[in-house]
C-alpha cells in the first residue's frame, strides 16, 4: 500500500497466484512436475527458451481435459465421441466400429461410476509405438466402476497417456488391435 512503483499492483498479482498455487494440492502438485520436467532437463531449456510456466500449466490443462472428456464419454456410452479423442495411431489401427464393440463388450461387465484423473508424468519428444511426439503426459486414472460379474462396486488404478498431435490433445491407447480384446 506504501509503494509508489508502478508495477507494483502487477507484482502483487503474480505473488496472489502463487498462494493460490501453494494453496491447493493438486495445483501445487502440476507445477511441481512442470517444474521438475523444465528445469531438470538442461537440454530442453536450451531447445525451447521461449516456453514459460504458465504456457506449460495450459498445456497441462488442456492435457487433463481431454482425458476427462474421455473417460466422461466412456461413463455416458458415447462411444463415438469418445473414438474422436482417440491419437490417429489409434484410429489408424483400430477403426470406429472395432472401438465401439469394444467398450460395449467391457460396458457389460464393468459400469464406471467415477473417475479421477492425475498427472503422473510429463514428457517431450518421446517416442511411442515408433512416432516421436513433441508432448506427452501420463496419468494415473482412479476409475471406480461396478463389476456386473461380482455384483460389486471396484476401484481400480489405469494408467493412461495423452499425446499432441497436430496442436491438439489426443489420448493414446497404444493397441495394435481391440479384436483379441474383444
């Protein structure tokens, strides 16, 4: 309130985000792994030297979303919806109809009830079933479903990742094919 500097009102700002940031877990959490994935690797500084903080927390979220979008179709049956979130390696090796008797199939063993997706990794230029892509995040899926077979509701940890492709987040599945799952 006493100084008289100009940015002053802006600095304030950044220091209230920061608390806001230290305050909730999860966000403390992501910034620690961004951290960790940026400054910990002295190549990538050298390689990307414009990228900051903040764009790599919005490429995070947007990362998140879109597994949540996922397993929010996969909860509601929307099959198809679900397919277009899929990486175009996916896509490639497995067509729409495959993925959607697929997820039938599973639907009528297991209902999911909830889901909670958290970051597990973050990765750059990393090559998955032979393709190098520029962004990868993993992440640990608590999924909490309800098992027809056992007439019990189950939790279960899966691992899953999602890749940019194209300036767009995609969720990478990795199978060669869904037919022997099937």
């Amino acid at each position: 309130d006493m100084n008289r500097n100009t940015n002053t009102e802006a600095v304030m700002a950044k220091i209230n985000q920061a608390y806001e940031v230290l305050r909730d877990p999860e966000q403390r959490r992501r910034y620690n792994l961004v951290w960790k994935e940026y400054y910990g690797n002295t190549s990538r500084r050298d390689t990307e030297p414009g990228v900051t903080q903040k764009m790599e927390m919005q490429l995070l979220g947007k990362a998140r979303q879109v597994m949540e979008e996922y397993f929010r179709c996969i909860m509601d049956k929307c099959y198809d919806s679900a397919y277009e979130l899929l990486s175009d390696y996916d896509k490639k090796k497995n067509p729409k109809i495959d993925f959607i008797n697929w997820q039938t199939a599973v639907a009528k063993l297991y209902h999911l009830y909830s889901y909670n997706c958290r970051i597990s990794g973050v990765y750059r230029n990393k090559s998955l079933s032979g393709h190098i892509y520029s962004n990868v995040v993993d992440f640990n899926v608590l999924v909490e479903e309800h098992n027809a077979v056992m007439d019990l509701k189950e939790t279960e940890s899966l691992a899953k990742t999602a890749v940019l492709e194209d300036g767009n987040w995609r969720v990478y599945l990795g199978y060669e094919t869904l037919q022997p799952l099937i």
